[in-house]
C-alpha cells in the first residue's frame, strides 16, 4: 500500500523528533580530546551521486582514508535505487539505507576498516529541525559523524545575504570560521574557511558524538583543498581508466579528452564495480 505523501511526511516528522533526541553533540572518543588527534587513524566518507535528469538511481559511495596521510584503503561503489520520495528536510530517510547497506558490507567484511568518524556530504545539526543525513547517519550507526555542506542551507534566518557575505569576507586564512546563528541565537554551525586555495567556505555541524569545535577543526585538518579528502577523495586515474574500459561510449567521450562531470564518472565506476564482482581495493 502506497502512503499519502502527506502522511509520510508526517510519519518523517515524529521520527525526526524521536531521532534527534538520541544526538550527541560532545566529544565522546579519546582522540577527539587530544590535541593532535591522537589516536585517530581511519575517516570515512559518504555520499550520493545522481546523473542529471535522474533522481531515482544514483551510486551510493563510501572511502575510508588514513589519518593523517589521506591515504585510501577501502572504497564501496554501486548503484542502488531509491524507493522514498525527495521531500526538502528529509533527506536521511530517503538517502541513509544505501549509505547505511554500504557501511554494514564494510564491518561484515572488513570491520577492521570501519572509520572511527564519518565525514557526510551534507547538514547535520544546521537543519531545519535539527537532524540533517549527518545526523540521521550517526544516530543510526552510533558512530562519530560531520556534516560538511558545499552550499548554504537557508535556516531559520541564516540566509546568503550581504551580511553573510561580508561575514565570508572576514575569513582571511585557512582555518579561520564563524557561527551559523539562527534568528534566536542559537549556533547549528559554523562556516570555515577550510583552504587557502579557496575562499569560498564549506559549512560544518554536528552528526552525532562530536563537540562543534571539534568538528570543525577536524574538518580543517582533512583538508587538502575546499572540500574535505574524505569526501573529495573519490575518483582518481586509476578509477578513470576503470571507467573508460566500461562502455564503448564513455571510452571514447575520455580518449577525445571530453569533459565529464564528476559524478557521472563516479556512476560509470559504480556500474563498472557492480559487474566486476570480484573487484577489490585494498
């Protein structure tokens, strides 16, 4: 039986609330109160990529990388399809199973892989009911989770305006952020300036079992660029070439030097490693 989308959402909305109870914001690992993060060493990352015109089957895609190093030691491609509808605010009850499946195939197979925190592309806490996919992600899975969006989600009178912007102008070198702070005061966030190659800012909040300052400054420290290597870190030549030899079409579009959008590329190598089912990165 099919629900009423209104229902659903009504069902989404009591879940949310139910969730969000479970959310930790404070630091509950050692290595998250140690001033080098000592003790850290695996960080995953997780996310969704659609081709446009598409918003039913997308490539769910997890990385795990060494820290500090950045260097990757598991990675998890497939295409899924996905049952829930897109409905703004809900993003975790319609994009967290795939992400969830992928995790779980990692502990069946490699729990000594599972990342001791998972970087999100993404809101956690910076929601409009504070319980963003970072956050539904790691009450789920009771593991340390970041949100880090690429793009401002308007929040209760956070908005991209002049006063934002000026706030952005502010950000002078890598590191550098601010507070996300909602008509009545309350911080969800913080906008940081995560590259001196970049001035433009990514947007950090809580998941779940993490300090916002922790958060943030461990966003920074994973940064190499704008965006954080856990999830930024998804494609590289060797993957490209993986593409190229998965159709006719796409090895001609890369032996012509034709410019494919990134997540098409990562659909390409979902598809590849789906079929190649012996495929193994370790």
């Amino acid at each position: 039986m099919v629900v009423p989308e209104e229902e659903l959402v009504l069902q989404w909305e009591r879940e949310q609330v139910r969730l969000r109870d479970r959310v930790k914001e404070e630091d509950t690992e050692d290595w998250q109160r140690s001033p080098d993060f000592s003790g850290l060493e695996r960080v995953g990352g997780v996310d969704l990529s659609f081709i446009k015109g598409d918003n039913v089957n997308a490539c769910a895609h997890l990385v795990v990388l060494t820290y500090p190093h950045m260097q990757q030691v598991y990675e998890d491609c497939k295409m899924v399809t996905l049952n829930a509808p897109y409905v703004a605010g809900f993003l975790g009850f319609r994009e967290a199973p795939p992400l969830l499946q992928a995790l779980e195939r990692l502990k069946s197979e490699q729990p000594n892989l599972m990342p001791q925190v998972l970087f999100v592309d993404g809101n956690g806490l910076f929601h409009y009911r504070e319980f963003g996919l970072a956050c539904h992600l790691g009450v789920l899975l009771e593991l340390p989770c970041v949100g880090v969006a690429k793009n401002l989600l308007y929040v209760e009178g956070v908005v991209r305006s002049e006063g934002h912007q000026s706030q952005i102008n502010t950000l002078q070198k890598s590191g550098d952020s601010f507070p996300l702070a909602t008509a009545s005061g309350k911080v969800l966030g913080k906008a940081l300036r995560s590259s001196q190659r970049s001035t433009k800012p990514v947007y950090v909040s809580v998941g779940h079992r993490i300090s916002l300052d922790t958060a943030v400054k461990l966003t920074h420290t994973c940064c190499l660029y704008r965006v954080p290597e856990p999830i930024r870190q998804e494609l590289n030549e060797e993957h490209q070439l993986d593409c190229e030899n998965s159709s006719p079409f796409q090895a001609d579009l890369l032996s012509n030097k034709v410019l494919i959008p990134l997540n098409i590329l990562r659909i390409c190598v979902c598809v590849y490693m789906c079929v190649c089912s012996d495929y193994t990165l370790v």
